[in-house]
C-alpha cells in the first residue's frame, strides 16, 4: 500500500490515524508521522508506526501527506516540504480556511490535494467531514482518502466554494451544541437536579433528537410541531427562545464562523 504520512500528531491526527489502524485501511507500518512533540512521537512509535525526523522526511516517504497543523504554521511547513513533494503526492489539508491553490501554489509541483473539514467527534468514531479533491486527483486516490474519514463517521463530498460555509455546519458547530448543553445541565443543576443525572438526561436527548432528525423522515418544524401541544410547557419554552432571536443568532454565529475561515484564508 502506498504510504500516507502525517505532519502533526495531535489529537485529530491521532484520532484519524486511530480509525484506519481499528478498520484496517492502513497498517502501521504503511504510515509515517512527523511532530515537534516528541512525546506524542514516541506514542506513534508504540503503535508500531514509522516516527520521522523531520517534515520533509515524511513528505519524501508518503504518497499521501495530511497536513494536521494548524494554518498559522501552514507557510513554514509548506515551505520546508515544497522539495519533497512530487506530481504524484496527494496532499491532504484539514486546517481551517485553506483553500487547494494555496497549498498546491506553495509546492514545487503540480500535486493533487483534497481540503477536509472535519470535527472533534471524529475522535469518538462519530465524525461529520467535508471533503473537497482536487480536479487532478486519481479516483484510487481519492477513495483512500475517502476512507480515512469514513471509518470515524459521516463524510460528505462538496465544491470547494462551499468550505468555509461548511465550516459553521460540521467543524465549530459542536461548540454550539456543548454551549446548549452547558445551559441546560446548569439550570437543572440549579433547580436541584443533580448534576449527573442533568448532563445524562440532556445528552441522551440531544442524541436522540439528533437519531429523530435522521431517521424519523419529518422535517425539523414537523418534529418540532410533535413535541408541542397547544398551551403547553414547550411552546412556553419556544416564545422565550423566539422572543430572544434564538433562531437569527444561530445564523448569524453561522455567518461569523464562514467569515472568520474567509479572513483565514486570506
């Protein structure tokens, strides 16, 4: 199998290479991973997976290169691989914000790339990710990297027009989700419940909820509508948050988020 290297080891990384090694995409010996962090190389070297020197090393050993760090360290990584990088490399980018030209115009060649966005329940096996190749990219090729994020969760193939949009869907949307969850388990905890109990009720209901949504077939007002009768404790509930904009500032946290990857691109 062609090798796939790693430039970052952190925690998506981590968790990526964690899926392929549990669903046999790759073996460990297939893979190569670069890091400052020398205690998360020695983590890597555990697990039987080859530990570079140095970048440019794993560009020179790896048909396939996940970028893993983060886009302020971008340039300087691109720059010290740009010699390593063949034609035939397929560069894969998971930062934020990074469009395909950007990664492919710092190369000395004329390499094929997929842009990835994908979100830290990957790291469950519960991932959602965006991918984008490429027009140059091999089906095989694309297909591996498919399957690097398909053994950890959805994955969805997009225009690259829509990847910073994507971003406030898939990537920060979590946030927002805990951020919810936060308020829920402290009003319960407030009122008395006890804080264990809160947060296992509210996180079977948000996985539920989310099971509904998917495999229910109703639209989210249909569903909505299901949960609230007339007079009821949800509609009381669904006036404040309508009162308050909650429905607009979802969007518009949403627009901030895709600009905010525009501004990083840039």
């Amino acid at each position: 199998m062609n090798k796939i290297g790693f430039i970052g080891a952190g925690n998506m990384a981590t968790a990526i290479i964690n899926g392929m090694l549990t669903n046999n995409v790759a073996s460990a010996k297939d893979i190569n991973v670069f890091d400052l962090d020398q205690n998360k190389l020695s983590v890597m070297a555990e697990k039987g997976i080859n530990a570079c020197a140095t970048a440019k090393q794993v560009a020179q050993q790896s048909h396939f290169v996940v970028l893993a760090v983060k886009p302020q360290n971008y340039a300087e990584v691109l720059d010290e691989i740009k010699d390593a990088v063949t034609d035939s490399t397929v560069m894969v980018s998971i930062a934020a914000g990074i469009s395909i030209s950007y990664v492919v115009s710092s190369l000395n060649a004329k390499c094929a790339c997929v842009r990835v966005m994908p979100n830290t329940p990957l790291l469950l096996g519960c991932g959602a990710t965006a991918l984008c190749p490429s027009e140059n990219i091999a089906d095989k090729d694309f297909a591996v990297v498919k399957s690097m994020f398909a053994t950890s969760g959805v994955v969805e193939v997009l225009p690259e027009s829509q990847m910073n949009t994507v971003i406030a869907v898939n990537g920060s949307s979590p946030a927002y989700i805990y951020l919810f969850a936060k308020a829920m388990c402290d009003y319960a905890c407030e009122q008395g419940i006890d804080a264990n109990a809160a947060m296992e009720l509210t996180c079977a209901t948000l996985k539920g909820s989310a099971e509904m949504l998917m495999k229910s077939g109703d639209t989210p007002d249909t569903l909505i509508k299901k949960v609230s009768s007339p007079g009821g404790t949800t509609l009381a509930a669904l006036e404040v948050l309508n009162n308050g904009g909650f429905y607009e500032n979802i969007k518009s946290a949403m627009d901030a988020c895709t600009r905010r990857a525009e501004e990083l691109g840039k």
